[in-house]
C-alpha cells in the first residue's frame, strides 16, 4: 500500500488544530517526528506550532513532510465521584 505525502497547510490554517510530520535533522535524514498543536504561523519558509504543553516548535518549511488539520481532542470523561457511604 502506498501512501501520498503532502504538506496541506496553508495561512488560512493559522488557529486550527494540525499535525505535522517532518525531519528535525537535515532535510534529507531519514529520521522523522510529529508534532501536534494549534497552527500559530504558516508562510512560505516556516510553520509555527503551539503544543499542548506550551512549547513553540518552528519546522521549517523544506523539512515538512506532511501536514493537516486534525479535529479537536476527544472531551475528557469525568468519571462520578464516589457518594458518603
């Protein structure tokens, strides 16, 4: 089964939700990572992402190997809390 990389980001994306695949060494490594977070910064050179926990991660453009928006995370289930015996 083959698979069709693509980068599908553009500005309109900016304040979405996405998932970015790309290269964190030299464009050409094999080595790949995802990083997941709010879409704060997209242009021609660099995607800027806002990660749960704060961090701001800028890929570069040239070491993008796929991307998109992805929908909102799942509510979190608030289990009942336990009544006075």
């Amino acid at each position: 089964m083959w698979y069709r990389l693509e980068v599908r980001l553009t500005r309109a994306d900016v304040g979405k939700r996405v998932v970015i695949r790309w290269r964190p060494g030299p464009a050409d490594s094999k080595p790949m990572t995802d990083v997941l977070g709010i879409l704060e910064q997209a242009d021609a050179g660099s995607f800027t992402v806002r990660t749960r926990d704060g961090t701001l991660v800028v890929i570069p453009a040239g070491h993008a190997v796929a991307g998109k928006v992805v929908p909102p995370p799942p509510a979190r289930r608030r289990h009942p809390s336990p009544g006075p015996p």
